[in-house]
C-alpha cells in the first residue's frame, strides 16, 4: 500500500517543515501502514494529523484573512463515489 500525506496548505514558500512537522507526518505515515484497508489507513494517517497543533488541520488549522478558523473536510470511496 502506498501512503501519501502532506501537512496542510497556506504555509510561505520559504518556510521549510521543522522537525516536529517532519515528525508527525512520518506518526501519520505509520499509523496509516498498520491498517489492512485502504480506507482504514486514510482515516489512521488523518486522525494523527488533526490531532497535531504542528500541522495546518484540524488542532493546528491557520486562520483565514478574515481572522476565522474555517475548516472543512471529505472521504470519498473511490470504489462507491460515496463521500
């Protein structure tokens, strides 16, 4: 199985990910491998990056220009088209 996972968008182009970034993503990364379906490691992968201040989702979420924390997110089963 293969695992993407990216830490989140709206970040300068010159910031580069710290330490603590790189280290979630690879917790992500793991809990994501440990799972035996596809769907199961995406929700795995996706629970450690909420749940990390360091990372821009969920706990970690910036800001919008209006100074609102505005968040949205969607599964879809590529198998169903459910989402």
């Amino acid at each position: 199985m293969v695992i993407v996972v990216h830490g989140g968008a709206g970040v300068r182009r010159d910031d580069k990910p710290g330490e603590q970034q790189l280290a979630v993503l690879e917790r992500a990364l793991e809990a994501g491998h440990a799972e035996k379906t596809a769907l199961d490691a995406v929700v795995a992968a996706l629970v450690v990056l909420e749940d990390s201040p360091q990372i821009n989702a969920g706990r970690g979420t910036s800001y919008n220009p209006d100074g609102e924390n505005q968040m949205d997110s969607a599964m879809m089963d590529g198998a169903t088209l459910r989402a």
